[in-house]
C-alpha cells in the first residue's frame, strides 16, 4: 500500500467512524466539516516542510502564495 492509498485509508476508517457515533441522525455541511478538519493540519504540516516559507509552500500545495496567504489567516496561522 502506498502513502496515498494510507491516507485515502485514514480518511475512510475515519469516516465511518463518524457515521457510527452519529448512529440514526443525518449529518450537515459534511463537505465543508471535512475540509476543514483537514485543511488546517495540511496547512500546517506544509508550513513546517517549507520552513515557513510561503512561496515554497503554495508550490507544494500546487496553489498560488496569494490563496495560502488567505487560508493562513482564515485559519488563524499568521
């Protein structure tokens, strides 16, 4: 199994935990619950890859210095 294929897995075993916690009730905003639940640790963990440099960051993240800089502050990390 490959990293991608770990983590596709992760998420997976995850989310049906979630499903079986919430038991009968019917979620809401799942879309943007799991966004952003996994957009701030990936922010995170990229900042720390790229020693807080944002241009080399937004290039790993494959999006432009501009939108990172807004996702970091939405996410209250700068």
């Amino acid at each position: 199994m490959n990293n991608t294929q770990n983590l596709q897995e992760c998420v997976r075993t995850n989310l049906e935990l979630y499903f079986k916690e919430l038991g009968d009730s019917n979620p809401s905003n799942l879309w943007e619950m799991v966004n952003n639940c996994v957009e701030k640790p990936l922010l995170e963990v990229v900042m720390q890859k790229a020693n807080s440099n944002q241009s080399k960051a937004a290039e790993m993240l494959g999006i432009t210095r501009n939108t990172l800089r807004k996702k970091l502050i939405t996410h209250h990390l700068i």
